[in-house]
C-alpha cells in the first residue's frame, strides 16, 4: 500500500473523537486506509447501502445508540 499521510492525523483524531468521517474522490483508496488503521474493536460503517443511510438521516441518535448495542452485545 501506498504510504497515506492522512493515516497519523485520523489516528491521532480517533484518540479523542469516536467518530471520524473520511471524504474523497471515487477508488482513491478511503476504505482501504480506514480498514488498515483500525481493529476489530472499531465499528466500521459504510453509508452506501440506501436503507441504512435513511435510517441514520431520519434518526441519528436512535442509529447511533442501536451501534452501542451491537457492539455491545458482541
């Protein structure tokens, strides 16, 4: 892989912030970096899938707290 130099400031942002959006182009790699930094004590959500996307934008809170409970119950 290609060293990615936003990779020390998404670590450092996850330090203190549970969440963190990752914005670009179209196959410049997102998904790949993101799936690199993090463990399987993450959650990594991909808002693509429609039905999934409706529910964060109508309810935010109640799909974020619905999150906690999976992670939880894992």
């Amino acid at each position: 892989m290609y060293p990615r130099f936003s990779t020390e400031k998404i670590k450092t942002a996850l330090t203190d912030t549970p969440v963190v959006f990752v914005m670009g182009p179209r196959q410049s790699g997102k998904t790949t970096l993101v799936k690199n930094i993090i463990d399987d004590s993450w959650e990594y959500i991909n808002l693509d899938d429609q039905t999934q996307f409706e529910v964060a934008q109508n309810d935010p809170v109640g799909f974020i707290r619905n999150l906690s409970a999976k992670k939880e119950s894992q």
